[in-house]
C-alpha cells in the first residue's frame, strides 16, 4: 500500500468513525432536552425516565465523539501537513469558533448531566438547549471547512504562491449554506430514525411499553421532517455541484459523454475503460433538469476533462445511488409515519413499526455514502483545483503502520460502544 | 533577546495565548491526567475510596478540560501553520502515540462510568483508563521537550536526506525530551494529589493525598533536576534562555518560590495555599519554557514571525478568541461552581 493511500484511508476511516457519533452528538441533545420538556410540562415520569436515559446514553457516545475528535485534530497536521501549511491562514478562523463551540458544549453537558438535583428546573433545560445548539453551531463551522475545499474561494494565487487571502469569503463560500443545512438535515434525521427504529423494534416485542411509545414519537419529531427534507436539501447540493464541480457531478451520474437532455441514471455500473455506464435505468433528460432546471441544458461529462483529473468513478457513482436510495426509503416510511402520527395520535400497526425498525441503520449508511461522493468525488484535489492529494500528504514514510493501528482502535471501540448501548437500550426495556 | 521583546505585535499576542491555553490544560486536564496515575498508584486500606473520589471529580469536568488542548492546537495551526506543519511531519510518532492515549483515556473513562458491566469489567477499563492516563502526558512532555531541544526543528531540516530514524525517531528518543517527559507527568500528578487532597471530605482520605503531594513534590524535584542536568547537552538554546536571559532569574526565583510554598503549606495542611502555590509553580515552569525559547516557535530555526500567518487571519482570530472568552470563562466558572458545590438543589 502506498503512503498516499494509507493516509487517505487512515483519514476516510477516522472521519467515517467520527461523523456517526458527530451525528448523534448533534440531534441527542435535542432529543433529550424535548423530553425533558415534556416532563416538565406534563409531570408524566415516563418523560423524565427517557430524558435521563438519553442523557445517559449521549454521555457514553459524545465522549467517543470527543476523543474521535480530538485524533482528527491532530491527524490534519499528522497526515496533511502541506495542506494545513496551505489552507490554515483562511480556514482557521471556523476551526476555532469551531473550538470555542465544543467549549460550550462540553461544559454545558456536565453542567446537564451533573446538574440534575443542583441548579432549578428552568437552568437545567437551558443547559441542555445550549447543548443542542452549540453541537449544531460546530457543524456548521467544520463544514464551512470542508465546503471551502469543495469549492475554494478568498485567496488570490500567482505562481502556485498564495498573494492574498480573505478567511471570511472563504469561509462563505458557494457551498458552504447547502452543505451546512445538507449536514444538520442528515444528523436530526439519521439519529431521529435511528431512536425510533431501535424503540419501534421493542414496540414489536413488547407493545404496551408506554416508555418505547413515548420515546418513538419523540424520536419521530425529530428525525420525520427532517428525512422529508432531505432529498430537497440534496437537489440543492447537487445543483451547487452541477455549477462549481462539474467532474464530481459527472462522476457521480456515471455521465461519460458532454451532452444536452442528459439522462437522470437509477442504478447501473460505470464501465470507466469503455467510458459508458451500463444497466442504469434512464430516466430521459432527468439529469438536465434536476441539474440546472432546464430540461436540454448541455451536461459536460467526463470525456470533457484530463483524465488525470477524474476521480474514482465507481465508489463516487455507487455512493450516490445508495445515499438517494436510502433517502428515498427514508423520506417515504417519515411521511407514512408522520400521516399516522397525526391522524391517529399515536403510532399503530405492526407494518409501519417494522419499517421503522428496518430504516434504523439508514440514515448513517446514507451519510457515510454522502461523504464518498463529495470526498472521493473531489479527488485527485484536497482543495479543488489548487492543491492536489499527492502534494498534501506528509513525508513521513510507514503511514500504513497507524493505519493498521488507528482502525483496530476504531472497530475495538464501535463494538464496545454497541454493546454498551444495546445493554442500556434492555435494561431500560 | 532584549530587542526580541522591543517587537511584540499580534504574532507575538497570538503565541502568548497559544501558551495562555496549554496553561488552562495543563492545570485542568492535566490534572485529570494526573488523577488517572494516582487510580493506577491506588493502594492502602482506603483503595476504593481513592477511586471513587477520583472518578467524581473527574466526570462532570475532563470533557471541558480537554478543549483546552484543542483550541491550543487550532490556534497553533491557524496563527502559525508553517510551525504546524513542522512539527506534525517530524513528530508523528510520538504524536500519534499521545492520541491513542487520548482515545483509550476517554473511552476507558466513560465505559467505566456507564457500563452496567460486571465488576471485573470495570476493573479492566479502570485499568486501562489508568494506564492510558500516565502514558498520555509523558509522551506530551517528549513531544514538547523535542522542540524545545532543537532537534524537532534540527530533524525538519533533513526529512528527505537522512533516514528514518535520525528524522522520525531518534530526535524524540533522547534523554532530555524523556526527562521532560517524565517531569510532566510529575507535575501532573503533583497537581491531581494537591486538588483531590481538597475535595476529600473524610480526614483519612484527605491524608492519603495530602501524603501523595508531599512524595510528588520530591518527584517534580528530582525530575527537574534531570531535565536540567540533561539540558546542558541535550538543549544548550534552551539552557541560556533558562540562565542567561534578563527575567531568567526573576521567573527562576518564583518558581523556587512557589515550590517551597506549596510544599510547606501542605506539610502545616493549609490546602487552599497549597493548591495556589502548586497551580503557580506549574504555570511558571510552563511560561518559562515558553519564555526559554523565545522569540521562536519551533528553535532554533522557525521563529514566531517567521511562520506566521498574515495579519488578515490573526486579527480575526484575535476577535473570535475575544468573543469566545467572553462566552466561555462565565460557563467555566459555572460549570466548576456546580461540579464543587455539594448542595443538592430540591427537586420539583
Ligand atoms: C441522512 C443522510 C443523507 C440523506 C438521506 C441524503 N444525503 Fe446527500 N449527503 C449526506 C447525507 C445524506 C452527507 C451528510 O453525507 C453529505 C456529505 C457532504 C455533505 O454536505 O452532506 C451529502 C452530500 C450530498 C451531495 C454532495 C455535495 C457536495 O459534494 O458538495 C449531493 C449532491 C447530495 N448529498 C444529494 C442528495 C440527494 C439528492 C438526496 C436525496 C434523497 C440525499 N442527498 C439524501
Ligand atoms: C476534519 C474534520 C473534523 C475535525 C478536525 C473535528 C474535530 C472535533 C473535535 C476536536 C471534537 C471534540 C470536541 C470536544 O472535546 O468536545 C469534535 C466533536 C464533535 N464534532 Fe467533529 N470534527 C470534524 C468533523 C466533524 C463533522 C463533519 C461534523 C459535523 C457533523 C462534526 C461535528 C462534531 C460534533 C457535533 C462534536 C461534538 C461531540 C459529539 O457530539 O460527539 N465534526 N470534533
Ligand atoms: C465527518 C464527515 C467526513 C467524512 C466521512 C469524510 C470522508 C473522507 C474520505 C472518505 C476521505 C478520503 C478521500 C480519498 O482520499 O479518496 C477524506 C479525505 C479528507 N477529508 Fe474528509 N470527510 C468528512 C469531513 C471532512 C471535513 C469537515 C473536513 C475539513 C475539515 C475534511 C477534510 C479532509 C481532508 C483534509 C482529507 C484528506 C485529503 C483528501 O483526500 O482530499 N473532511 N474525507
């Protein structure tokens, strides 16, 4: 393995590690500090019961999430130190609100978790809110990070030398507010349908556990509206892609020919020796008019480019299909649980419970995919059209040593995590 | 060096604050380090005890306390990306090795916090929470002493023309960085015996750590004098900033200070006094270092002007650390007010 490659993959599997509990650590407190509401609300102790067990839960997995996070940190200098020497100047600047964010949050959470019995009522729920809201903020800030790698702006080269630089345009860059909204959609709705498929789960053994029916819909507040969202948040990403990436779009479609009424594809497999994607289900002209709204506007595909500047098409393209795949499903089983939450108060029916208990998983898998598509799908750059991969990444030679290292650490970790949790999960049960 | 200080502008501000950070880490998360050494150190009739009162008054605060290290590092890449850069490349290894540490600590930490496991359960991720605890700031403290040397910067010079070990290892496998290694966690540990004597509230209790800071303080004295002793050929730069420069003397004699107070307020058990003079002396040994190598970042090559980052970037990295205090020292002192305060208020 070469050390370009074992960097990017000790990178992909540090940062696909990091975003699940990252996700959780963003919707959670949302969740718990509803239910603590209610419970103050109501007085009804099933609430009370289901705030402190979340709260217990997002205690295990936002401490993951912050010694994760912590390796990622780090892991910019360690691996990318040519990167970090490159973009620090202008993207520092959302790194360290960033940092200021997780200040708050992690102070805020002990605060919550430790406060219960020792500050009033009222203190206690705002702890919890400013929780929620400073996870949401460090969101916002690292993807304005990640976004202006997507689509560079604020610095002036000449030379393959930086003459100037403008951290606050490059933090608002083009892609910045669609991918930030992209973002906190799929945390609210991976982590929403993630609570209430392990609780309709339990409805299915057990279904008068007024606990598991409580915590569901609860979870469903959540994580419903913002799956039903979702695929309109993506049509806005991709539009933004269609404009400032057209490589990562046409990778993405499998599109290999420049042409106008562009087909939407469903499925199929990009033949990238023969520059043609097979089997795809094509939907006539699709493509043109989700890309740019007209349906015969000219779609540039990957014969218009060098191709040593294409990316991996299979695991972008791939990517894409399993992410609108499962956001399809996800979107399609929210609105039929929320129809039925609202029509009849509560949610009935074994067929809906197991479709809810079905999608559990899908919203991570949908975001770890989201995640090939724009990361891989930029290569061979780290930051698009100006510095590439091969250049970013660290001298040092052995990477695949804590490669190996980093990901036996990472699977040791997820599986006493599940355990723990599934244990929790029982014995609330 | 006198002239150095004549130039100090927003680099030089934007550094101090870089130290100002590490300081706010080293006297919380670094006691929450030195506390994993004295779980691993528990011994005695009150074992158990010993525990219990380290894990309660780690958990509501090591997650807050960790940050300091991240807006250290955010700060240092964001200010001073060229340093950065250096020092990530030379030190990967013993960096690397920190962060498994770091993982390992936390996660060993909560698992045993929360884990509804069995009892030899616990036992193991306390172990390994302990373990983690006292090998974390050790290979802090040889990264650290491996730029103060030189070396890092020395090594920098030849990635590409020299071999694997002469830049990737043998610059932090020497004596002086082991010897700051081994001071760190000394002072950390130092400082954990000191805090929990504190928050003991039986008498026994507060002995045991009373008793522990007394014997750390011994440790921190001996391994000083190591790091010193080793300096003279290990980190000569470093060695005439420590005795040759204009407030040399004066930082040298507050330290000396600081150490003989803490150590006779915790010999006639004025624990108020002590923790103050422990935390004062901690921070002079760090500002000393910083001072040490003035006017440079990574010595003797990449100095604090030099990779800095443009005005542009610091000035609006000035405003958002002002704007983040503003919200975080009134949360910080909230959060430390409920984690001490024993009152428990009543529930609805
Ligand atoms: C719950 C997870 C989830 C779901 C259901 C979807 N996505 Fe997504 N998507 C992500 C989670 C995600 C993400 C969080 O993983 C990404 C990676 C980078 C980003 O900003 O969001 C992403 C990226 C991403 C990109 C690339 C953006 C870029 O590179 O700048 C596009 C074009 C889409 N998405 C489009 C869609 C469409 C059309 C969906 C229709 C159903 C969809 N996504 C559902
Ligand atoms: C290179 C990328 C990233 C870096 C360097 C990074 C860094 C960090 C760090 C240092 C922490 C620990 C904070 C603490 O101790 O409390 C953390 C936690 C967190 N990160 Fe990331 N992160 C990255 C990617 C992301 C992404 C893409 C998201 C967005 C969804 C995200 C969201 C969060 C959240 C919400 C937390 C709070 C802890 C938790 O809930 O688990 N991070 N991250
Ligand atoms: C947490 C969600 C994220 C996931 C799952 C993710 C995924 C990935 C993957 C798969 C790669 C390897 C790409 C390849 O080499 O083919 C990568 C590279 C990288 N990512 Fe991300 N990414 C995330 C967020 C971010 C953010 C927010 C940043 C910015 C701070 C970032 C910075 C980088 C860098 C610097 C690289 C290495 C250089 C490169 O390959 O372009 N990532 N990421």
């Amino acid at each position: 393995m070469s050390n370009l490659l074992a960097a990017r993959t000790q990178m992909a599997l540090s940062l696909g590690f990091h975003i699940v509990f990252a996700e959780i650590g963003i919707a959670m407190p949302l969740m718990m500090v509803l239910a603590e509401w209610r419970w103050r609300r109501t007085g009804d102790d099933t609430y009370r019961q289901l705030a402190q067990g979340w709260a217990k839960g997002t205690a295990i997995l936002f401490a993951v999430g912050a010694v994760s996070g912590t390796v990622l940190s780090f892991e910019l200098g360690l691996l990318w130190p040519r990167f970090m020497q490159f973009a620090g100047p202008i993207v520092g600047l959302p790194f360290s609100l960033e940092g200021f964010a997780f200040f708050t949050e992690a102070i805020f959470l002990g605060v919550y978790l430790y406060g219960w019995t020792k500050i009033s009522p009222r203190a206690h729920l705002a702890a919890g809110a400013i929780v929620a809201v400073s996870g949401a903020a460090s969101a916002i800030f690292v993807i304005m990070v990640n976004a202006w790698m997507n689509t560079p702006t604020g610095l002036t080269m000449s030379g393959g030398q930086i003459v100037r630089i403008d951290p606050i345009a490059g933090a608002l860059n083009p892609s910045t507010l669609q991918q930030a909204l992209h973002m906190l959609l799929a945390a609210y709705a991976a982590t929403g349908l993630a609570v209430a498929g392990i609780h309709a789960g339990m409805l299915l053994k057990k279904s008068a556990a007024p606990f598991h029916r409580a915590a569901l819909t609860l979870a469903l507040v959540v994580g419903a509206p913002a799956a039903i969202l979702q695929p309109l948040s993506g049509d806005l990403s991709a539009r933004t892609v269609a404009l400032w990436q057209p490589i990562k779009l046409a990778a993405l479609e499998g599109q290999f020919d420049t042409e106008r009424g562009a087909p939407l594809r469903i499925g199929g497999w990009p033949d990238v020796a023969a520059e043609h994607t097979r089997y795809a289900i094509e939907i006539p002209r699709g493509l043109s008019l989700l890309a740019f709204h007209d349906p015969d506007a000219e779609v540039r595909g990957l014969q218009a480019f060098d191709r040593d500047v294409w990316p991996p098409v299979l695991p972008v393209h791939f990517g894409f299909q399993i992410m609108v795949g499962l956001g399809t499903i996800m979107a399609v089983v929210s609105i039929w649980a929320l129809v039925t939450l609202v029509r009849k108060r509560e949610i009935t029916g074994r067929a809906l419970l197991r479709a809810l208990a079905v999608v559990t998983p899908f919203g991570y898998i949908a975001t770890e995919a989201g995640w090939t598509v724009t990361e891989v799908g930029r290569q061979p750059w780290t930051v698009q059209g100006v510095l590439r991969t091969a250049d970013a990444v660290t001298p040092m030679p052995g990477l695949v040593v804590p490669m190996v290292v980093f990901a036996l650490v990472y699977l040791g970790l997820a599986a006493i995590v599940v355990v723990l949790i599934r244990a929790m999960v029982r014995e609330t049960a | 060096m006198m002239a150095a200080f004549a130039t100090i502008g927003l680099p030089e501000v934007i550094a101090g604050l870089i130290v100002l950070a590490l300081n706010g880490y080293v006297l919380t998360g670094g006691a929450d380090y030195g506390g994993g050494v004295w779980d691993l150190l528990a011994t005695g009739p009150r074992r158990d005890e010993q525990q219990d009162l380290i894990a309660s008054s780690i958990a509501p605060v090591w997650e807050a306390n960790h940050v300091w290290l991240i807006v250290a590092v955010v700060l240092f890449f964001t200010a001073f990306p060229a340093a950065f850069s250096a020092v990530g490349i030379v030190l990967h290894i013993p960096l690397a090795i920190m962060l498994l540490g770091v993982v390992l600590r936390g996660s060993a930490f909560v698992f045993r916090s929360y884990g509804s496991g069995t009892r030899v359960a616990r036992r193991r991720w306390g172990l390994t929470f302990a373990v983690a605890s006292a090998i974390t700031p050790f290979v802090l403290g040889v990264a650290i002493g491996t730029v103060a040397s030189g070396a890092a910067a020395n090594a920098f010079g030849h990635v590409g023309d020299r071999s694997f070990v002469d830049v990737f290892v043998s610059p932090w496998l020497d004596w002086f960085p082991i010897a700051v290694g081994a001071l760190t966690l000394a002072l950390f540990a130092f400082l954990a015996a000191v805090y929990l004597a504190i928050a003991a509230t039986a008498d026994a209790l507060r002995e045991d750590f009373r008793r522990r800071a007394l014997l750390s303080a011994i440790a921190v004295f001996l391994f000083a004098a190591l790091t010193l002793a080793t300096a003279w050929r290990g980190a000569p730069q470093i060695m005439n900033g420590v005795v040759e420069s204009p407030w040399a003397l004066v930082l040298q004699l507050a330290t000396g200070a600081a150490a003989i107070t803490a150590i006779v307020a915790l010999w006639t058990r004025r624990f108020a006094l002590a923790r103050f003079a422990a935390a004062a002396q901690v921070s002079l040994i760090l500002w000393g270092w910083a001072l040490a190598q003035f006017p440079f970042i990574v010595p003797p090559t990449l100095s604090i002007r030099a990779t800095a980052a443009p005005d542009v970037t610091l000035t609006l990295l000035l405003i958002g650390v002002a704007v983040g205090a503003a919200v975080l020292i009134p949360s910080l002192r909230y959060l430390f007010r409920l984690a001490l305060s024993q009152s428990d208020h009543a529930p609805p």
